[in-house]
C-alpha cells in the first residue's frame, strides 16, 4: 500500500497551518485597522497557502471530495458573502432600529406590527398582487401569441423575433423614461388634438397609470417569454404534429389538444418567471410614475402612493424616508411571501404536467 | 508537472493582484506628503452633492494644493445616486470621506459622528453656518440659494406692474390678469411656469414649494411652523387654508401644458425663453447671464397680506466627519473662506457666498434680486430641510391632485392636514 511521505504531511499540514494564522492574522489587523499595505496580502497568501495545503492533504480516499470542495469555494464562498449573509443580517436589522447608520436598539416585533399599520404598505401589497395577476394572464398570452406567430410559416421570422425580443435588451429605467415620454408628450398631444381640450397623461391618474405600468412591462417582457415558448413549440416531436394532421384535426384542435399539453413543463417555467419577476416590479416603477398616484379613500386614508409596487414601497421605505429596519421588516416579508407563492406555484405546475 | 507550475504561477498572480490591490487602497489614509515638504494638516476627502460644480471642485482642490501644500481630493456623487444613501455605504466599509454634504435634517442621522466647528474663524463671517442643539457647529455653508417667484422683470416692466406690490394675494390675482389679458401683446405662453408633476418634479412642489408654507413672512429664525409640523404633523389650518388659495391661482393661471405632465426641463426652457412671466424655482434654475436676455427678479409667495420675503439659505452643507481628518477639514474650511477659494466657488461654479466679507459678486441673474432681499433681512429660513424625511413625496401628490381640479382650495387643505398627520403618525 502506497504511503505518503513525511515530506509531503509536514508541506500539507504547515502550509494549512501557516495559511490559516495568516489569514486570520489578516482579518484581525483589518477589525484593528493595522498595517494597511500588508493584511491584505496576508489574508489572500493566507487563503491560498491553506488551499495549497489541503490539496497535499495525505488520504487517497478523501482527496477527489477535497478537489471539489476546492472548486466549488470560490462560488460558495461568493453566495454565501452576496446572498445568505445579506439574509441573515437582514433578518437581524429587522428586529432592530437600525438607521443604516447604527443600531440603537433591538425593538422586537416593532416594526413588523408597524409596517401591517401603514394603509400605504397594505396598499402596495394590494396592488402588487394585482400587478402579478395581470401579468401572468398578460404576459403569457402575449408571449404564446407571439410565439406562435414566430413559428408559423410566415416570412421575415427572424426580424419578427428580435423586433420583439429588443425591448428586453433595453434597461427598465430607461424603458421607463421612454414610455415616460411616450405617455407625457406623445399619447397627450394627440389625445388633446382629438378631444380639442387639454388632456393630461394617462400618468396622472392612478388608475390609468396602473394600467401603463402594466402596458409597459408587457411589452418589455413578452419578447423573452416568446423566446422560451418558441423553444418550447420548437420541441414538439414532428411526428405527434403530422399523426394529428392525418387524423384530421384542425389547427385549434392541434393547439388545444397537441401543442399546450406537450408544452407543460415550458408554460411552468414561463409563469413561474413571470410571477416573481412581475413581484419584484421595481425599476419600471420607479422611471416611470415612482409610485406617485393617489388614492382617494382606502379603508377612510387618502393615499399618496397609488402605483407603489412593494419592491418600490421597500426602497423608499429604506432610503428616501431613512428607515432601513423598517424597510428590512418589509424585505423579509416579501421573502417569505415570494418563497411561498413560487414553492405552491411550482409544486401546482408540476402535479399538473403529471396529470397532463 | 507543466500544469502544477501554472496553477502555482496563476494562483500567486491573483494573490499578487488583490494583495496589489489592498495596498493601493491603504495608501490613501496616509498623511500627505506636500510638495514643499513642509509641515501639513494630512490629505483630505471630500464628498460633494453637486456634480455640475465638479470640475470647479478639482480646479479648488488644485489651488488648495498649490497655496498651502495640502492635498484635497474631491469625490462628486450625484445626479440619480442619493449622496445620503451613499454615505452610508461608505460608512459601512470603513470607506468615510473626511467632509461629506448632508442636508439639515439629516444631522440627526450622524449623531455624535459630526466634529463641532465652534470657534473657527470662518464662522465669524457669515451667519450660515448649520448649528445643532446638541452637536454645535457642525456644517460649513459653502453656498447660499434662494427660492421665490422667480419673474422675467423685463416682461413686467411691459405690462406696467411693479413687483415690489406683489405683496398680497389680490396684488398677484391682479397682476395675473393683467398679464393673462396681455399674453399675445408679451409674447408670453402663460403666466407662470409652474409644474406640480409628482414623480419627477415632487422635489420642487413637496419641497421648495410647500417650504413657502412653512417659512414666507417669518424671520430668518421663526421656526413657528417646521415646530407644529413636527409636533406629529400638525398645520395650521388658516394659514395652510391660504396658501391653498394662492396655489389655487397659481394652477389657473399656469402653462395647462406643464401643469401635470411637464418636465424640470421643459418649464426653466419656458421661462428663459420668455413664454413664462414667472417661475416656481431657485436662482439655481438659471445660472448664467448668458442663458437669459432679461433681468431676472424674485417675488414673494405672498399668500397672506404683508409677505415681503423669499427664501434663502444654504440648501445643504459640508460637515467634517468626528473619526476621519478633524484638523485637515477645518484648515480647509478655513482656507476654502478666503478669497482665492471664494473666486473660484463665485465665479467659475457661480454659487452665491454665504461669506459677508466675500468681495465677489455673484454672476447669477437672480443674484441682484437675492441681495437686495437679504441686505434689507428680508428673507427667511430653508425649514422646509427640517420636515420628516420623505415628506416631500406625500405632499407633491396634493398638489398634483388639486393642479388635477380633483381638490378645490379647502380640499387640497383638509387632504394636506391628513397626509402630514398620517405621515408623521406611521
């Protein structure tokens, strides 16, 4: 039986040894803000040298886990720094009253008993469901449509499908100044042309500017959910098409019966994007009403927040009225609604591929 | 073996990179070498809040350099990015500038974290300076701006009104008629320029217009109303009652083509074109002689009988942060009220000197009329910085609703009282 030589454990076990005294070495210099020009060598030649290491690591049984565990670090190490500690902490700020600045206090349930007190938040809830609502149904229709346009025989396929792919490639900021602009200067001109009065934007009023929103992140998203049920049509065996054309069903029978069963698993995916790209509604928002709009009377408050989405309600919470534990509560709230909601949806969309 | 040799070359490469990159940090926080090597009060970091003064900034912190062998290095933030959300990042990481802009009320927020200025010889030249109860003299006003009824004094002058009457409601409703009867004869598109669009706008109407509420007519240092208002959100209906009469003839009379949809834009190119008699903005909508082929004067909102005064005040200030560079932030301050700096702040950004003894003038066409208002102590305080953060975003909906016709004058006063109420309640 091959054995590893002493060499080879001295170089593994000094190299983890001195790697990690380094790297925490480092880490407490940069807590006591001490030598600048090193700790940051320190802590990377720390990093390294353990890695090195724990690859000379002397067992043959564990050493394929070790590679891996190897591997995967960088990305681990990235999602847990850019996603579980911000969750974590997350949570921990919104117990707290913390400023963005300091934590003056842990106030327990605070803000969560505050926040379900707003009419304002409770409003942005309300209409996001309705936002979400409206985009699915919206959204796929639109993009089923589409997709079936773009794989039917007519000519010019390829531009038909980047014209209405292009609007996905455009920023939701600027797309919200565009349509901004459109709505303002463009609709309202034309509008007061007819009407032969002044007509104001379709923006102004917190229905109709729903209603923009909605038109506006349509037009935006269609175009991407097109391409997965393009996709999807495109995997249909050719054969099941031609078996049903010889049995002579007619090309609603073939939609109905043929393509939307044999589509299931891509209609999941579509509405299951939609769903929680259309909650988390926040850059369109904000370029094109910034969730201005009022609401004349909701449970007896007049609101100022008509077409605030509930990411948008989050943001403002946090940063414009500077209550960033408050605007956590939110956070963690819409967490939990968004993992629930997606987790029911899935589970929902896949019993009925089964089923179909 | 070739491999190992290249993971092992490749892997000190990014260690050498990032160790690279940590010192080039580290060596900023260093105390600065001048050039003279004589000896300096260390390098300091400004965080500035107004990227149209950025390049004016880097050519003071060259001079500051030049004249005393102190290093400042000038970072702007601006435009979309919120220098306040900012500045909590940067607080974060360990990453704070030594003087950094905040608005008034945003002290509070850095409580016990702000140098007290107290003493400086700075703040014996100017009566500007931002003073807090429990902190003291915390910011350095390094610019004065006001805000009234900005008016083409050229257009008046035709229609034959004198603006120093505008003192009264009925003196404005008569002078808006007049004007509105004279339109076609003026060359005018509308009366006034006034846009209460929310969602970009609301700044100026939640803001700057819903200020005149707070402090038209009162002396520099009545905080009668920014007191009631955050006593938990209270107005006083009679004078709030007021203004929503005087708000009410500004929507009649305003371009209806900018009234609800137009753009900052839009109503400060109508006003240098001359389409609009007056103004709902500052001295900072129209910053140099060439943009505009008249005199420019301001007018009060003077929306109860006798109010003879604009706003003014610093909008924002530089403050030192406690933990950074104390002693380099106050030499600056120092320096930065002298005259060199003062002629590059007045007559390269154009910014109004807050510094009595500033022997530049500034080349803003509002400025003539500022002066005048301030010499005379006309003028009262930028309270409306003071109100609850994000304030502003609730009360610029009213005012679009009643610009809408959806609120009448006692309307837009009830609904103004809820929302503050409901604001400051939640």
């Amino acid at each position: 039986m091959r054995e590893f030589s002493t060499g080879r454990k001295i170089t593994s076990f000094g190299l983890m040894g001195l790697g990690a005294i380094l790297s925490v070495g480092g880490l407490v210099l940069a807590i006591m803000k001490l030598l600048d020009n090193f700790r940051g060598a320190m802590i990377i030649g720390g990093v390294v040298m353990f890695f090195v290491g724990l690859y000379l690591f002397p067992t043959f049984k564990h050493h394929r886990s070790i590679v891996n565990v190897i591997f995967l670090f960088p990305l681990l190490f990235a999602f847990a720094v850019t996603v579980i500690v911000p969750l974590v902490l997350g949570i921990g700020y919104s117990f707290t009253d913390w400023d963005g600045i300091r934590v003056r206090g842990f106030i327990g349930l605070e803000n969560y008993i505050r926040m379900f007190k707003q009419p304002g938040f409770l409003w942005s809830v309300l209409i996001t469901v309705l936002f979400v609502v409206f985009n699915i149904i919206l959204v796929n229709l639109v993009a089923f449509l589409l997709a079936l346009l773009c794989t039917s025989k007519i000519k010019g396929l390829g531009f038909f499908r980047a014209a209405y792919f292009l609007p996905n490639l455009i920023g939701g900021i600027v797309l919200g100044y565009i349509w901004q602009f459109i709505f303002s200067n463009v609709v309202t001109k034309i509008t007061t042309a007819i009407m032969q009065e002044q007509t104001y934007s379709m923006l102004s009023e917190t229905k109709t500017a729903f209603i923009g929103i909605v038109i506006v992140y349509v037009w935006q998203y269609a175009g991407y959910i097109m391409l997965i049920y393009i996709t999807g049509l495109n995997t249909i065996p050719g054969d099941v098409l031609e078996a049903s054309a010889i049995d002579g069903a007619s090309p609603t029978q073939t939609l109905f019966n043929i393509k939307i069963p044999m589509i299931a698993p891509t209609i999941t995916i579509c509405t299951f994007l939609t769903l929680t790209s259309a909650f988390k509604q926040f850059d369109v928002n904000l370029a094109l009403t910034n969730g201005t709009g009022s609401v004349q009377n909701f449970f007896g408050n007049y609101l100022t927040n008509g077409t605030q989405m509930l990411a948008l309600n989050i943001y403002n919470t946090a940063v414009i009225n500077d209550e960033y534990a408050l605007g956590q509560a939110k956070a963690v709230f819409f967490f939990i609604v968004l993992a629930i909601v997606s987790i029911v949806q899935v589970r929902v969309s896949n019993k009925r591929e089964v089923e179909l | 073996m070739k491999k190992k040799v290249l993971s092992v070359l490749l892997a000190g490469a990014m260690a050498a990179c990032l160790a690279g990159c940590g010192s080039t940090a580290g060596s900023d926080n260093g105390t600065a070498a001048s050039s003279d090597g004589s000896a300096k009060v260390g390098a300091v970091r400004l965080l500035n809040g107004k990227p149209e003064i950025d390049s004016q900034l880097q050519e003071l912190a060259a001079l500051y350099k030049e004249e005393t062998g102190n290093i400042l290095t000038v970072e702007t933030i601006g435009g979309d990015t919120n220098a306040a959300d900012e500045l909590k990042k940067m607080y974060q990481a360990d990453n704070m500038p030594d003087i950094f802009v905040i608005e008034a009320n945003q002290a509070g927020t850095w409580d016990g974290l702000l140098a007290n200025l107290e003493g400086e010889a700075w703040t014996n030249n100017t009566g500007f300076e931002l003073v807090d109860s429990s902190m003291g003299t915390i910011g350095f006003p390094y610019t004065v701006e006001a805000t009234a009824l900005g008016y083409n004094a050229d257009v008046l002058k035709a229609a034959g009104i004198d603006a120093s009457t505008l003192t009264s409601y009925e003196a404005y409703k008569t002078c808006f008629e007049t004007l509105d009867a004279k339109k076609d004869e003026l060359g005018l598109t509308a009366v006034l320029g006034w846009c209460a669009e929310p969602a970009n706008l609301g700044w100026s109407s939640g803001t700057h217009v819903f200020g005149q509420y707070l402090d038209a007519g009162l002396a520099a240092d009545d905080t009668t109303y920014i007191d009631l208002l955050n006593d938990g959100g209270k107005v006083d209906e009679a004078r709030m009652l007021n203004f929503a009469k005087f708000i009410g003839l500004m929507n009649d009379y305003s371009d209806p083509a900018l009234l609800v949809d137009g753009t900052y834009d839009q109503q400060v190119a109508g006003f240098k074109e001359g389409k609009y008699a007056f103004i709902t903005q500052g001295n900072w909508c129209v910053t140099s002689p060439d943009d505009v082929a008249f005199e420019c004067g301001f007018a009060p909102y003077a929306f109860e009988d006798g109010i003879d005064t604009i706003i003014a005040g610093p909008p924002s200030y530089w403050v030192s942060y406690s933990e950074g560079n104390v002693a380099g932030a106050k030499a600056f301050f120092n320096w930065c009220a002298g005259d060199s700096a003062q002629n590059i702040l007045v007559n390269k950004a154009g910014l109004v000197s807050p510094f009595d003894d500033c022997q530049y003038e500034a080349v803003n066409p509002f400025y003539k009329s500022m002066k005048t208002y301030i010499d005379a102590n006309k003028y009262s305080g930028w309270h409306t910085m003071l109100k609850k953060d994000g304030l502003q975003n609730v009360t610029c909906v009213v005012f679009s609703d009643y610009a809408q016709g959806k609120l009448d004058a006692e309307g837009f006063a009830t609904t103004m009282a809820q929302v503050i109420s409901s604001y400051y309640a939640n």
